[in-house]
C-alpha cells in the first residue's frame, strides 16, 4: 500500500471515530506538504485534497475548504492533469460545500457543469431542491426527471403534486393576478442571484400593469438601484415609497444604510420607524447609523446589538456591526459580523464589506477568495470589478492588472467611488502625484462626497498645493462638519500655510488647558459623588439633545439591560480565521 493511500486511511479512521480535530491537524501536517509536492502524481495528491476537505467540512469550516479545492485546480498545470471523469467529482465537492453555505444558486450552477448522461441521482436530487429553493423556471423538469430516475423518489413526486395543485388554484384566479405573482417572485429570485438590473426591470412592469402605488414594490426596486450604485434614483424611490406608506418598514434598514453619510436624514428615519415599531430591527438600525455617523462608536454598537437580539436573521443589522466595527479599527471583527450578514442574505453590499474587512486586516488571500466570487456573480457590476483591483493593488506584482479592473470599473460607471479611491492611491504609492490628481478632478464632479474632496485635499498637500488643499478639506466640512479627516487635514494644512500663528495658538491653548485643568479640581473637590450616569442614559440624553436640535418630539426608547450593562470592549471575534 503507497504512503499516500496510507495516509489517507489514518485520516479516515480519525473522522470515523468522531476525533475530527485530530484529524484536521494530521491532515495539515502531512496532506498538504505532500499536495504541493511536485513529486507526487496528481491521482495521490487528489486524493490528500478530497480527506483534508472532509476534516474541514466536518469541523464547518466550509470556506477553507472551498478555498482549498479552488487553490487546488485554478492552476493550469493542475487542471491539464486531471481527467473529465475528476473534474466532475470535483464540481461535486464544491456542489456540496454551496450547499452547506445555503448557495444553492451556485450549487445549482456547479451541478449544471456535469453533462446530463453522467448525472447522478444525487446529483439530480440536490440540483432539484436547490432550483425549488431560488424558484428556478427548470425546478419542476428537474425533479420529474429524478422521478423518472428513481420512481421511489416521494419527495419528487410531493412536489410535483404540490406544484400542479397551485397552478390549478391561479387558473382559478384571475390571469393578470397569476402575472403579479410570477412577477414578483421572479424579481425576488433574480435579486438573490446578484442579477439587480434585470429584478429592477421586472418590478417596473409589476408596477406598470397595476400596482404604481405599492410602496414594497417601489422600496424593492429602489434597493436594486442601490445595489447597482445608483444612489440618486435610490433615494428618490425609498422617499417615494415613503410618502406611500408612512409606515413601511421592509427595506428601511438598506435605506439606512444609504443615508449613513446624512446624520439628520437617518435621524429622521430611526425616529419615524422606533415611533411606527419599536419591536422590529429597522429603526434601531438607522439609529445606529446616526451614532455612527457622529463618531460615537460604542453607543453604535449598542443600538445595533439590540436590533441583533430583537431579529437574529436580520442579515442589515450585522453589516451595520460590520460598518461600526470597522469605523473603529477593528477589522477582524467587522469581518465576523460581515460574514454572517453573508450567510444570511448575499448582496452587494455583504460582499463589499467582507472584501474591505478582510483588506483592512491585512488578509489579502481570503478577500481575493471573495472579490472573485462578487466578480463571477456580477461581470458587468463596477463594484464587483472594483473589489477584485482594490485586492490586486495590495500586491506590486498586480499593479498594472489592478489599474486596469479599477479602470474598466470606471469605464462602467464613473460613480464607482472605491475605484477612483484606489487608483489614485495606486498613483500616490508610485510617487505619480500629477496622474492622482488629475484621476480625482476627471472623477470628481460624479462623487461629490466629503470623502472625496478629503481625498482631492490630502494629494494636493503631498503635492504642495496648500491654498487648494485649504479649500478643499473646507468644501467637505460645508459637506459633513463632523468628518474628523477633514478637520484633522485642514489644521495641518493651516499650520503649514501659517506657522507662527499657529505656535501662538499653541502656547494660549496649553494655558487655557492648565486654567481649566485646576478649575475642574477645585469643582471636583466640591461635588458629591453621585455615581456615573448608565449607558441608557447617556443615550436617552444623547437622543434628547439631537431631537431639540431638529426640532422633533422626543420619545423614550427602552433598551434591554443586558445590551446596556455590557462593557463597550468589542466582542472577540468567535469566527475562526485560518
């Protein structure tokens, strides 16, 4: 018996006997040494994979494994070897590992790649389950042919029974009803699988033939906008939708999350939808972007707990961790909770998070793992492109290859604000201050934002250009006068521009400190020690002071003690990062 197979058995013994763990650690230490081995053939070193992808499944660590089987065959070399007969395992183990991360989408598509002749029942059994799952048109000829293929199959037969059963009941109804409804799931379906430019476009003809005024329909397809960066005519549609149902709540927590840049916006929206319904996670989420937005990460992070331990499955109110998490420099926990965001609902967004996470966490191989996917799942999507560049410009050997997506990114859609971003950082990092300049100014009156005139701001100080670097950082205060860059950016740039001055206002700053400094021990010498305020006053305050400022009426939210009582250290991370 060879070494490999060997090997492979003592592996298989461990995982029969329930020690996975020791398992997984033989399989490292001794399966993959040998599958980067150049001197084993590739049938052994198949083999090793397919254990070692066993012992992580089995420990649920499935996008290790998914990586480790894509790492495996994305070489040429490795693909020329393997026979069709292995491929077809192969799409297979990855079939299986889409369906244990509820990707039935792209385990269905994986499944499709095994000519017909060569399908199994299984196969056939998981391709129909997964087709019923996302509302594929070809679920009903999937499972007939599973029937065909194994007429003990009940499960086949309940669903077709089952199928015919509704279509006798539309028949029942009336026609254009029977269109409304195969309409909107088709739009559904089409926003699960990443496709918005198509669900955007079936929901306007839903809307079209009867249903202008249904403010969900409206919302649905404001959020496909988003998703595909058009903010504008996003924004037009969630205030439309709004003024049709004052109450709405579907949709509101991606709304939020669009207004996060506009504090008195998302304000506005938590108020209405706590007042509307204090019980669902959208309203708490918005509030939670407002603290956001306003710096105060900790009081973030308790709002969003909150709308977390009011809907688990709220796949918004962990992007939102994530968003928080992030803005306070904590990458690795931005990344657990983008993830299971991800695994709840798959967007866009999720998959832009987790990318941003994993790049700000330095952990450029699993954020290329997952840009790829974005990029597979939406070709003609500038985000998705953009993500695959940002990852490649990491990397001086993909410099010219990460310039290029970032540019056909734009190419798409000028909009793309993470492209220009990174271009120009690219430009900046080479020392081409001219060609990052003249990349903001091309790009610049399509993203007006205070992010971006702060980045316009922060290469026109590289470049020396101080009274136009003054008057930009100023531009994006006007924008957002809480922006800390901003603000951080334009005192330096004023002590550069004014030297003197600015040691004098040093000099009267550090006394006034040292006055204000004995003062605040001589009234502290005075005051009775009343106990600090609790969490859920500080907030209730926080949340008094702002309403007087918009001029609203202020009501009392009630926030769970536990949320409260927790220190405001961020969680550690529970995902495993390998």
């Amino acid at each position: 018996m060879s070494t490999t197979q060997t090997l492979v058995n003592e592996v298989h013994e461990l995982l029969n006997s329930d020690l996975n763990d020791s398992a997984l650690q033989l399989a490292e230490l001794e399966c993959k040494p040998l599958m980067l081995s150049s001197h084993v053939p590739v049938d052994e070193k198949l083999q090793l994979l397919r254990i070692y992808s066993q012992c992580l499944n089995k420990l649920k660590q499935h996008r290790a494994s998914l990586r480790a089987i894509t790492d495996f065959v994305s070489g040429p070399t490795t693909r020329a070897q393997l026979s069709s007969e292995q491929l077809e395992e192969i799409a297979r183990d990855i079939a299986g590992i889409r369906w244990n991360l509820n990707e039935h989408d792209l385990c269905l598509a994986q499944l499709r790649q095994i000519p017909k002749s060569h399908r199994t029942i299984i196969d056939l059994a998981r391709m129909a389950r997964s087709a019923a799952m996302i509302q594929s048109a070809d679920a009903e000829e999937l499972y007939a042919e599973l029937l065909r293929m194994q007429p003990n199959a009940t499960e086949a037969y309940t669903f077709l029974q089952a199928r015919r059963k509704q279509q006798q009941k539309i028949e029942a109804l009336d026609g254009s009803i029977y269109h409304d409804v195969a309409s909107l799931a088709t739009a559904r379906s089409l926003m699960q699988r990443l496709e918005y430019r198509a669900a955007a476009a079936e929901l306007q003809r839903l809307a079209r033939r009867r249903h202008r005024g249904n403010a969900r329909i409206v919302a649905l397809e404001a959020t496909c906008h988003f998703m595909l960066n058009e903010v504008r005519r996003a924004r037009m549609l969630y205030e439309r939708a709004r003024m049709l149902d004052p109450g709405l709540m579907d949709e509101m927590a991606t709304y939020a999350e669009l207004l996060a840049a506009d504090r008195l916006a998302v304000y506005a929206l938590g108020n209405q939808l706590l007042k509307t319904d204090q019980a669902r996670p959208e309203g708490w989420i918005a509030m939670a972007r407002y603290f956001l937005a306003v710096g105060q990460t900790q009081e973030a992070l308790a709002i969003v707990w909150k709308a977390q331990g009011l809907a688990p499955d709220c796949a918004e109110a962990y992007c939102t961790e994530g968003a928080i998490q992030m803005a306070a420099d904590c990458p690795e926990e931005a990344a657990e909770a983008y993830l299971k965001g991800h695994e709840l609902a798959r967007s866009a967004r999720t998959f832009r998070g987790v990318v941003q996470a994993y790049v700000g966490g330095s952990k450029f191989k699993e954020a290329f793992v997952y840009a790829k996917e974005a990029a597979e799942l939406m070709p003609k999507h500038a985000g998705a492109l953009a993500l695959v560049g940002i990852v490649l410009s990491h990397s001086p050997e993909s410099s010219d290859k990460a310039a290029r997506l970032l540019q056909a990114a734009l190419d798409i859609d000028c909009r793309c604000t993470e492209a220009v971003g990174a271009l120009a950082s690219m430009h900046v990092a080479a020392q081409h201050l001219d060609a990052a300049l003249g990349t903001i100014e091309k790009y610049l009156p399509d993203n007006e934002s205070e992010e971006m005139y702060t980045r316009y701001a922060d290469v026109l100080t590289l470049a020396n250009e101080l009274p136009k670097a003054a008057a930009n950082y100023t531009t994006a205060l006007t924008i957002n006068p809480d922006y800390e860059r901003a603000r951080v950016g334009w005192e330096r740039v004023d002590k550069l521009m004014h030297p003197g001055v600015a040691e004098n206002e040093e000099e009267i700053d550090e006394h006034e400190h040292e006055e204000n400094d004995v003062e605040q021990d001589d009234a502290d010498d005075a005051v009775v020690d009343d106990g600090e305020p609790t969490m859920d006053d500080r907030i209730q305050d926080h949340l008094h002071r702002h309403y007087m400022d918009v001029g609203m009426e202020h009501q009392e939210y009630d926030l769970d003690e536990e949320i409260h009582a927790a220190p405001f250290a961020h969680r550690a991370p529970s995902f495993e990062y390998d």
